[in-house]
C-alpha cells in the first residue's frame, strides 16, 4: 500500500456501533491519524444535518460526502461544493409509483427531511437519523410550489417488499434513477449520476489527491463504487459476502473496534 493522504468513512454499519455511537478506541485513532497530516472525511447516505454531529464530534473541519454523494458540503461553513438533484417530473413519478404500492417515504429538500403521512417507518428513521420530520399536505403539490429539485427519495418498507416496487420503477424509468439501499429496508433514489465515488472523487480533486492516496471503509453494497474508485478498501466484518469480496482488506466489525484495527494496522504501525 503507498502513501494515504485522504480516510473516508461510511457511518452507519462502519464507524458507528449498533447503538450509534463512535467508540473511545476508535475517536482516538483517527485523531492520531489526522496528526500525521491524513485529511479524514465522512461519505454517508446520510442528510447533512444528520452526518454534521459526528464531524463536529470528530473536529473534522473539511467537506463531507452526503445524501450517497448527491452533495459534497463543508462540515462547519455549510458551503455546498458539489450537488446533484432529482428532476421535478422524475421526483413525482417515483412519488406516484411508491403511492400505488402504499408505502411510507420521506423526500429530502434544502436539507429537511418531509413526509406526505406519518408512519411507524417515518418515525423510525427520523429517530435513527437524529432529525426532524416535516409534514406536508400533498407532496407533489408541496416540490411544485417549492420550485426546487429534492436530493433524495427514500421508500421505506421491509426488504422483499421493497423488491417489487424497485422492479415497477426500473420498468417505468429505466436508467434515469439511481437506486441503492444503506439498509434492507430502504429504497434510495438519487440523480442517476451520483454514488459515492462521484462525491468522493468531487472532494478528493479538489484537494489535489489522486485515488491511489485514498483509503475507504464501508459495509453494504452502496460502498461498492467507493471501493472500485479508491486505492484501498476496507470492508467491515459485518458487511455481506459481495461486499466482503470486493475490499482489499476485510477488518472486525462495527461493534468490535474494526475501524481502529485497520488503521492502526496500516496507517499507525500497530
């Protein structure tokens, strides 16, 4: 492995514990592996305002990868450095599809998390994410008086429910959506050009850095094109098999320390 220059971390599943919280053990090695002058980033699905807490908790003072990297941000300026939005007439015909199915969703618009109804589901999310939720009447009507592109649309339902309505969407909308799924019960869908490796690729040519000076951690399958994009890999014990297969190197998991293992094992010398 040669030289890193830049450590970006997924959150749910990889930095964070079960219980979402960023281990002692863990906080210490990334402070000492920013002391060795390595930028360290966050590239989450995570909104902004729900992956800020964590970079405050770290001191990070540097752009962050959110919403799968339809946005690169600044984590204290709130500066926007890279964005890619869902089209008006895309977002309402993925909205009428999820309706037909009768499944709860959240939209995401200047950094706000709105719902149509609120369900368990909403509720849940909110809770996980450490965000508030916004009741709208009608959503359609509600983006076409706002006038502006939502980053996100998330269904949310039970894994093998979801299957069905990702199939309705691909038949209907083809490649004009990308899809991915940070958990089994969330459908995500962004602008077709965005994925983490896009927003991560925005960060890292803005500071000059080349993918082979870039090391990345993840744990599920939206992690898959920052670890192609990145010059080393690390997938969490926890990850799925495919995941697993596709790192360079495969640490503990998010609940014993893997985070720390790897980079005290590679970049800190043990």
């Amino acid at each position: 492995m040669g030289r890193i220059r830049l450590v970006a971390f997924d959150l749910d599943g990889t930095l964070l514990n079960d219980d979402l919280v960023i281990d002692s053990r863990t906080k210490e090695a990334i402070r000492r592996v920013r002391e060795k002058g390595i930028t360290v980033t966050l590239a989450t699905g995570r909104m902004f305002s729900s992956a800020r807490p964590y970079a405050v908790e770290l001191g990070l003072d540097l752009p962050l990868v959110v919403y799968h990297g339809a946005q690169v941000r600044h984590s204290k300026t709130g500066e926007v450095l890279f964005e890619r939005t869902i089209p008006l007439d895309l977002a309402s015909r993925l909205i009428a599809a999820i309706r037909q199915f009768g499944y709860a969703y959240n939209v995401y618009l200047d950094d706000r998390l709105y719902v149509e109804k609120v369900a368990a589901e909403n509720e849940e999310y909110a809770r996980r994410a450490g965000v508030d939720l916004h009741r709208v009447e009608d959503m359609l009507t509600f983006l076409q008086e706002q006038e502006k592109r939502p980053l996100k649309i998330v269904a949310l339902r039970d894994g093998p429910e979801l299957d069905p309505l990702e199939a309705s969407i691909r038949r209907q909308v083809g490649g004009e959506v990308y899809f991915t799924r940070s958990l089994p019960h969330y459908l995500e869908m962004l602008n077709p050009e965005v994925n983490k490796a896009r927003g991560l690729q925005a960060l890292a040519e803005r500071e000059a850095i080349r993918p082979e000076e870039i090391m990345v951690f993840g744990d599920s399958y939206n992690d898959l094109q920052m670890f192609r994009y990145a010059g080393w890999a690390v997938a969490m014990a926890n990850a799925p098999a495919e995941v697993r297969a596709a790192a360079d190197y495969v640490t503990g998991s998010n609940n014993d320390g893997g985070v720390a293992r790897a980079l005290e094992k590679f970049i800190l010398g043990g």
